[in-house]
C-alpha cells in the first residue's frame, strides 16, 4: 500500500495500517523519549565511546510547527559515560543565528556542580559538545 503523504510509511507488521516516519524529528524525539535502551544503543553505535554510557536525558526544548515535519524543533541530550565523561548533543534543523552560542553555553552548564567546595579544577570530568 502506498503511502498518500510523505509522513506516512505503510506498517510491515500490520497490514493496511500506516505510520508516521521515524525520521521525522518530532517522531524520533519521542520514539528515543519513551524508550531509554534504544537511545543508548543508538548513541553507542554512533559515538562508539571508549566508555559506556551511564545515563541519557533528553531535554524538551522545541516541540513546535503545524506539521509534523515541520523543522522547528529541537533536540538536546546530556549523557554520562562511566568514566565520567560528559557530552552534550544539539541538533537543531531551523536556523538560529545564536546557535553556535547557545550550544556552547548549555555544554559548559554541564559542569556547574561537578566540583565539591574545595576540590581543584584537575577533578572536573572530560566535557564534549557536538553540535549539529
């Protein structure tokens, strides 16, 4: 059965029911929300870290357009590696001439907190953004 609009891909599993596009930002943010070992694997095969990921949080900036292929959406993930590490991952699909920006400051809030009173900088863990 052919699809009548591009959001819309036919099941393989049920027959004669369609499904919105897993690629479609606003799909995959939810899909990757509402299922923890899926986003891990997905990062995991992605990043290919030399430690593994500890914990994911998908932060809920953008969710907006009439559409759901509308690129006004955002998506953000903080992840903790075992060894500590931690690395921040904007994507963004709409321009913003703030980007780099912003990107760049929600990284280096990662760290605020990392330091109990006292200890020397050399305690901070290993920080890295990715920007997309």
């Amino acid at each position: 059965m052919r699809s009548k609009s591009p959001e819309l891909i036919a099941s393989t599993f049920i027959p004669g029911t369609q499904l919105l596009r897993p690629t479609i930002d606003r799909v995959f943010k939810r899909m990757m929300q509402n299922n923890p070992t899926a986003i891990k694997s997905l990062l995991t095969a992605v990043l290919q870290p030399q430690s593994p990921i500890e914990s994911v949080t998908v932060l809920n900036p953008e969710l907006h357009g009439p559409r759901f292929s509308s690129k006004a959406s955002r998506l953000d993930l903080h992840i903790r590696l075992h060894n500590g590490t931690l690395i921040d991952i904007e994507v963004q699909t709409s321009r913003d001439a703030q980007f780099i920006k912003r990107s760049l400051y929600y990284t280096f809030q990662m760290i605020g907190g990392e330091l109990k009173k006292g200890e020397g900088y050399e305690k901070l863990p290993n920080l890295a953004g990715i920007y997309i």
